[in-house]
C-alpha cells in the first residue's frame, strides 16, 4: 500500500489502523489546516476528554495545490526534528504519538486549546515573562544536543546526512537570503516602502552581508535546527494553571548555523514590536531579544560541561557564543526584510490600517542588524539600533 | 559473495573476473604496499606495454593489523573523491579504471614511473615550476565543482550526505586537531623539542584557535576536500617530455573547509624549506605557498563568472577568498605542528641527522600561523614570519 492523501472521512480508520484510536463509535474530526504546506485535521471523543491531531504532508504546497509540488518527505524532517527535540526539551513539542513515513502522516498531541503566538501578539497581547525565556532554552539544548559538543562525531555526520532537507532548504535559501536584493516575481511590498526595496536592492553593502549569511546558511553544520522558528511557530497558552509554550512545524528542520533559529525569533519579536509600537500598545516587546538570548546563553553555558568532547575549552565556548550572537542578529535581519519586501509577508503589519511607518522603521533595522552585526556586541547596542532608527 | 581480502597470487584472476585484464599468460604481479592503510599491487605484461595499479582497503590499518581495525568503506571516499576530480581535473590523478565496493578496490593507472615529491624533495630535488601550481589550480577546481558556487544547491547536499566520513575524519579531529595541545600517549617528539611541547600544551591562546579551526573542519562544509593533502600524496615525473602531477590517496575526503587542503600542502612545503635550509640546499622551496596560493586564487576567480548561483557576486567572491586564505593558514599551522610533536611525524625532518633546529623553527613558524592568521594577510607577511623565526 504506498501513499494515500488522507480526507476527513479516512481519519477515523486510519487512526484505528494505526492502533491510535479504539472506539470509532466515539470519535468526530474536523480539518483544521491552516499553515502554508499541509494539512492537519483533529479528532476527538464527544466528551472532549480524548483527542488527537493528525498532520500529513501533501505532495504540493497545500495553498497553492498540485501546480506547486513538494515533495512530502519534508514530514520526514519534522519527525527526525521532533525526535531529536524529544530528548532533550520534551514539555516544549507537542507529544508525537506516531509517525507513519509511508504516509507522511504525523498523529500528534491536540493543541487546539493554545494559541498561536502571532495571533495572540495581534490581538495586542504581551509576550509574558516566561514565552522567550522557553524559547530560549529550548534552542539552547537543541542545538547543544545535536553539536559537536553535545553529541560524538560519529553520530552527528550519521545526523547531517540523514538531515539534509534540499528542497525545503532551497526555499530558504531563495526566499529569505536572496531574492529580497534581487529583481524577482515573488517580491512585493507596500508602495509605501518602494523606495527602500529599490534602494536596497542597489545596496553593494548589504548584498555582500547576505551574501556571506546565505553560504553560511548552506555551509554551517552547527546543529540541528528547526529551521522556520517565527512566532506563528510557537504555540502558548496555560494548561493546569501553568504556563505552556509549543514550538511546532519544524519541517525546514535542517543541521545549519544555529544563529538562524535566534535569529528568526528575534526578528519576528522586533515586527512585533513596531506592530505594537504603531499602535500605541507596546508592552514586553522590546525586552524579547534580551529575554530569548540570556535563556539561550544560561542553558548552553549549563550544558556545557557535559559536552562529549573536551577539547573544546571555556574561552573557545565564549567566542563560539560571541559567534553564534553575531550571526543570529544577521539572520534576524534577513527575516525582517524579506517579511516586507520579499515573498510571504507578516499579519502584524499587513493588517495595521497604515503599515507604512513600521514596516520603514522594520526595514532600516533590519538592514542595520545585517551590516553592522559585529558591532552589536551586546542586546544594549541592539536596542540603541531599534532607538535611534 | 562478500567481501574477500586480496593476496598477490588472487590478483590476476581478480583482474580478469572484472574486465580489466584479459591475457592470462601475460600477467606478473608485485604487492607494493606503502602508505599506512592499504595494500598495493602492480600487475604488468612481460614486454611492459601493459600495468595497472589494484589498491585495496584493509579492514583494519595495514601497518598495524587487526588490532587496529579500520572500515574498508574508507575506499568509498577515496572512490567518490577520483570521480569527484575526474570530472575537473582528469589529469592531476591516476586514471580509475573501475571501482569494486564489494571489495572495497580500485583497479587504477600504474604510477610506478613517477616518484613521491616528498621522496624527491628528501633527496634534494627542487619543486621545479610546475608542481605547486598544478596542486593551486585542482583544489580551486575540486573546491569550486563541489561548493555551492560550482554545484546546484540539491545536488551538493546529496554530495553532503553521501560524503560523511565519520572514522576517518575523527582521526584528523584526534591526531592533527587536538592531540598535539593535550597530554596523549600517541604524542611523542625529539627531546630538543621537548620545551616547545610542554609550552604548546599550556599554551591557552593557541589552544582556543585551534579549537576555532577544529570546529571549522567539524562544520565547514564547503567543499569536498582530498583530506590528506601532503607532499606524500603527491607524485610528480615526466611522460613524453612533459611533467606530470598526480594527486592520489583521497580517502580522507570528505565535504569540508577548503583551507584544510591548501594548509596541508603549504604546511609540508614548509617542513620541506626547514629541511633544505638545514642541510644548506634550499633552492624552491620558500615560493611554493605563493605558487600554489596564487594558482588556486586565478583558477577559482576563472571559474567564478561559470558559477550556478549568481547571488554570489565579486564582492562576496574577495571576501571568501580572504576567509579561505585565513583559514589555510591556521590549518597549515596545524599540520606542521602535529607533525613535530603529535603521532606522525615526517621524514623531511626525521631523516635529519640533527632535526632539532629544523624542527624548532617549524613548530614556532606553525604556532604563528596559526595565532596571528587573522593579520596575515598576504604571502609576503608569511614569508616574514619565516624570516623572523
């Protein structure tokens, strides 16, 4: 039996082939899709007291459909992902019940009762002491687990060759680090930033700096990242009177430099900064950079004397951070400009009444990030960049 | 049937079973076992119009036996690494005549004509003009083929994958990247270098660099390297009165930092000038680093306008030729000093009937190639650290 497109009348069977689900008198499922690429439909019992997500990679971008094929091993990536996250930041994934690489099909943990973080964001809520804080942490012991100072040699090229993900980083690599400089039917943008995409396409500068960010992106083996790590990847909410924050969808799952999951964050942080600032709301947002990277830092200097290979000292575990640092504020800064004015744009500018103003500011910052990263040593100058811009 | 271990007396059988011999009569045999790992036989025809060359891996290390194991898989890489450069640069290897992965053997070009430059160089011989360049411009044209420049991104990350080695890149981790800096019974060195050992070892400036250059060989996949790139994996001669250089023993390659097979030949040309100059006949030697730098920077920059991705612009190209120009520096340091005080040293200074000033001057030239790389900037500058020394 090769691979079959689940529909929401197939779910059922499906799950109780797959030994997920026992009473198929008792179950209702409904589809929920609602990222880019794939589908995702949630089953559960009338009481409400079980219930299951099932996710399946589709053979094309589900909004586009067959005309944009893709190929559906990426599900592959994001179970290798969820796995290796599994083992060392459990409570920040939804629980995986099951994957089923015939069919690309992922049966997972219910998160219907979080919330998007982007969402939330919109609608004008505040980060919260803890959300960054987790996200942190959790970059910090991915990315330690699945390094050379976290995992033997051996087992991280056994890693890096079954992690390598050519399509979905192409994306990337296209998408995000080069077609915003360049002249390129994906790009658009607010006729009230025209001038900066011209200019910044112009600019020899910062083409160079991405330049260098982008082979960084296809040479870095660093660790496994999660590859796509905005706010619409993270899941929050409250379960049990406890704080809950899920990172989920982490197809683009790849082994690159690990400043580009920080730095994916932070840019989406520092949109959702200008977001709020636009409208009069700021609240936490400003702190999230600081917040995220001192979590990041305090778990990675935690792990570090259990690395596997000690050869790696102290003062090289600065200078690596120090690197780690500066690349993440370059990656942030691609990930601001190509939400403006390269291909898939963000909801917290796109619905303000008059995105102009912060998608300027947006802009310029992320162009500062970019070419003067190695000048921000600390979150302090970043914030002087984000003052005086 | 498996995999079996050849004996000369198998040889001509095995050579007819595969095609590449057909006259069974006409048939001599010799092991001519060299290098450390593997085992080498020659087969030729009475009147010697006819030979071949068969290596095959052991499944241990051939000096050692069975009590170093080793996987013959290694003979994949080094299969993998002479199709690699086949394509670009046909005539700097032996030519392959076919690859048998059941048994781990290649079946190749009959090279006893030529000699091993570091043998020649021991001897007294010059480089002569030809052969530094000739190493310059097939790194550039491996190093560029096989990077992202050279290579479509989806093809280079099978290549990524397909190319891990993971044994024998933990030998270059252990035996040329930390070894030498710590405490370890594989270390040993002559007792009038026996201060400069302890003092390498405390030496906490060096050691974080080290641990910089290591990591860079651990993630940097760049290219796809040779992986052992020394004046021993060289062989040089004449043929119809024209020079010859072939590179050979790729079976350490794998997708790594560029610079790791430019400092390994820079690093043994300099071991080869210390000895010259302790035996009062230095001719060449001290212009190989610029020759062979100069013949890589012009192929590379030639082959640049034929790259397969154009984000890449010259601007970026200067910046990464500096990086790569960097780094071979740091890894030329490396291996001059894992030479003198690590595992293997070399016969360049070996044979020396008092290696001691040869071998001093080496390790302080690497220790400053390593530290101060950053600030040299170009040959001359490292041609003043020789002075200096």
């Amino acid at each position: 039996m090769g691979y079959r497109i689940l529909e929401t009348d197939d779910i059922p069977a499906y799950l109780s082939e797959r030994g997920h689900w026992e009473d198929l008198d008792d179950i209702a499922v409904r589809e929920v899709s609602d990222g880019n690429m794939n589908r995702v439909f949630l089953a559960s019992s009338a009481d409400g007291t079980r219930s299951l997500a099932v996710k399946q990679a589709l053979p094309w971008v589900r909004v586009a459909g067959p005309s944009w094929p893709m190929n559906p091993n990426r599900a592959d990536a994001e179970a290798r992902a969820y796995e290796q996250i599994a083992k060392v930041a459990p409570d920040e994934i939804p629980a995986v019940h099951g994957y089923d690489s015939e069919n690309y099909t992922l049966v997972m943990e219910d998160m219907s009762d979080l919330e998007v973080l982007r969402t939330l964001l919109n609608e004008g809520a505040s980060y919260g002491p803890h959300t960054s804080a987790r996200i942190g942490e959790l970059v910090a012991r991915l990315s330690f687990a699945t390094s050379d100072f976290g995992m033997p040699s051996a087992e991280r090229k056994a890693l890096i060759a079954a992690s390598v993900s050519p399509e979905l980083c192409k994306i990337t690599e296209d998408v995000v680090l080069s077609e915003p400089y360049l002249e390129h039917e994906h790009n658009h943008w607010h006729e009230g930033v025209a001038d900066l995409a011209v200019s910044f396409r112009a600019d020899a500068e910062l083409r160079t700096e991405v330049a260098e960010l982008r082979h960084l992106f296809m040479t870095g083996a660093q660790s496994l990242l999660h590859g796509d790590l905005h706010t619409g990847s993270v899941m929050v909410g409250t379960r049990d009177g406890a704080p809950v924050v899920r990172v989920f969808d982490p197809e683009f799952s790849f082994v690159g430099p690990i400043g580009f999951d920080l730095g994916l964050y932070w840019a989406n942080a520092l949109v959702s900064e200008e977001r709020a600032r636009a409208l009069g709301g700021l609240t936490d947002h400003a702190d999230q950079l600081r917040l995220s990277w001192e979590a990041f830092e305090t778990e990675f200097r935690r792990l570090w004397p259990a690395r596997v290979d000690t050869f790696f000292d102290d003062a090289y575990l600065d200078r690596f951070l120090r690197k780690v640092w500066t690349e993440s504020l370059g990656y942030a800064g691609t990930e601001v400009i190509r939400r403006i004015i390269g291909f898939a744009h963000l909801t917290d500018l796109t619905t303000l009444e008059d995105p102009v103003g912060a998608s300027r500011r947006a802009l310029l910052i992320g162009r500062e990030l970019i070419v003067r990263r190695r000048e921000l040593t600390d979150v302090e100058s970043v914030r002087a960049v984000v003052r005086v811009t």
